[in-house]
C-alpha cells in the first residue's frame, strides 16, 4: 500500500462558500512542526491518522505527501480506500487573520490573505464547507459557521474586515459629478484627476528645480560681490530649501563691500579727511588713534599728508624717504 500518496491540501479556487485563501498568505511556521493528520477534522490523540510529509507550494497550491498510520484498523481502511481512489481529498483547518471581499462576476467573495493553519485532514468530500474548517484565536472549533462570519461575526484584536470596492456612483459623487452619471462618466473624471495630479506633480517639481537654480545664482552673485563668505554657501542653500522667504531677506540684508573712493565722498570712518574731532591732530596722532585713514590720507591726499608730515618732522616726506635711502646705501657701503 502506497504510504506517500500526494494530496492537494489548499488551492486558491473560490470554494463552496465563496472564499479564496491566498496560498502565499498560509501561515506554515507552527503546523510544520507537529504536521498531524486527521480525518474530517475530528481532532483527538486517537484521531490522528498519521501525518503530512515534504509540505510545499507549487503553482500556488499547497501539496503534502500523506503518511497514514496504518496500525490502527480504521485508519488501515481509510489508507485503502486512498490508495484505491475512492478517496482523493484534503481539507486545511485554521484561523482566518486578515482578509477583504471582494466582488467577482456581480458576487461577493471573501479573500483571504492571511490564514493561521492548524491541521489538515483526510475528507471524503472537499468542494463542501468541510474543506475550510474555521477556529477562533483560542483554537476552539467553530461550528456551522456561514459566510456572515467574516462579515460580522467574527473579529480579531485590530481586524476590521472592509470592503475593497465602492460603489461607483460614491465616488461620483466624491468628483462633484451628479447622481445620475454613468460608471464610464466617473471612470473618465477619475483618469482626469489622475491625470492633472500627475500634472501638478510635474509642475511642483519644476518649480522646486528653478528656486533652487535661483537660490544658486543669488549665494553666487553674493560671494562674487564679497557680501558673503564663501564658507557660508551651503548653509544658505539649505536656508532656501526650507524657508525661501527667509532665505531671500537673508540674502538682501548682506551689505556691499565700500571701496576707499566712496568711504571718501561718504565720510565713512575718518576716511583720512580732517573732521572737528581730529582737525587737531598731530601726524603722530593719526598714527595712534587712526592708522587707516592716515594711509587713506597719504593715498587720496597727499597735500594734506604732505602738510601734516613737514609739520611734524620738518622735513617734507619725499626728502625723509631719501635721506633714509641714502644713509642705508652708505650703511650697506661700510
């Protein structure tokens, strides 16, 4: 007698009771470890008809290789009749965790796409509701259940069953079409919205690439113009990415570099030019108190420097850088 016949345990037809379970979705972890076999689900340490060998997936189905325990009579009979094909079925048992419904040809079906497997059993029948064997979470089996039951009646911590499909005239309604357009009517708004969020999507990527191409050539016309560091540059560009409002007044708040002309005409500092608080002030003062504009003097007037020098050293500032020129010379000589 063959001991390793091949059963198809699961399959992701629509039953009996219109359901489908996933066969990717079968959770195996537990049942693989004690892979019992009974028959029509009479569950006992007596039941036990043997057990399930080499369990596997292939082209979405689940296959076992059946092992009876042919010591006992009854099921000696059972792998007999196996054997000889007057019995060919299997049937999963377990805990339904996840699922939706779905409409299929105008009917609503359930799927299944999370299923706690418990056991399988031998069954002589399997296109009946036995071939779907329900437990609650506490593995208590549930009798007579209908197709209610992943409606209503049954519920797992944090499950919600919801229905995949709306109605098509909700969502006309939803688009701002009247109650009384078609399904092609909603179809064709729904791919025109489709379409013009594809469009503003687009349009926001575009301008989120010319602010920052803008960003750039302002952070680089400002270090061009030395109001700002160029150490800065990445700091600012992060600025625009987050706020560029803030970026801009940022940027606008930066002073321009004064040159010596303009600090000149605008008075900026001494600017070397004699005002009432230094009009007093000897050359050596100017040394002290304002070197800058001392040299500033010497570049942009060179009347006043020459006046201010002769007062000081007797001497006009020419004839003293001569006379140091030449007594290096006669030094360097020696």
């Amino acid at each position: 007698m063959a001991k390793n016949k091949t059963f198809v345990l699961s399959t992701e037809d629509i039953n009996s009771k219109n359901i489908i379970i996933k066969t990717a979705g079968i959770i195996l972890v537990d049942f693989l470890k004690n892979p019992r076999m009974f028959i029509d689900h009479i569950i006992s340490s007596k039941g036990v008809a043997g057990k399930w060998l080499n369990v596997r997936v292939e082209d979405n189905r689940l296959l076992g290789d059946a092992l009876f325990y042919t010591k006992n009579p009854d099921v000696a009979e059972i792998a007999d009749k196996v054997e000889n094909d007057f019995i060919s079925g299997a049937s999963i048992g377990g805990i339904p965790i996840e699922w939706h419904i779905e409409e299929i040809n105008g009917v609503e079906i359930v799927v299944v796409t999370k299923f706690y497997l418990i056991e399988v059993s031998i069954t002589a029948i399997p296109s009946n509701k036995s071939c779907l064997m329900l437990f609650d979470e506490n593995h208590n089996m549930i009798e007579d259940w209908t197709f209610s039951f992943f409606k209503k009646d049954f519920e797992f911590k944090n499950h919600k069953p919801q229905k995949n499909n709306m109605d098509f005239k909700e969502v006309g309604k939803m688009l701002g079409l009247s109650e009384t357009a078609t399904e092609q009517e909603v179809k064709d708004a729904l791919s025109s919205a489709k379409t013009a969020q594809a469009n503003l999507e687009s349009f926001k990527a575009q301008q989120e690439q010319a602010q920052k191409a803008k960003a750039l050539k302002l952070v680089d016309d400002a270090i061009a113009e030395n109001r700002l560091d160029a150490n800065r540059k990445a700091t600012l560009l992060k600025l625009a990415e987050t706020d560029f409002a803030l970026f801009e007044d940022t940027l606008s708040l930066l002073p321009k570099p004064v040159s010596l002309s303009d600090r000149l005409k605008t008075g900026g500092g001494s600017g070397g030019k004699r005002s009432d608080e230094n009009s007093s002030w000897t050359y050596l003062d100017w040394e002290e108190k304002d070197p800058k504009g001392l040299q500033l003097m010497h570049n942009e007037n060179p009347e006043q420097f020459e006046k201010l020098y002769q007062k000081e050293f007797g001497i006009s500032v020419d004839d003293d850088f001569a006379k140091v020129k030449i007594g290096e010379a006669v030094k360097n000589k020696k």
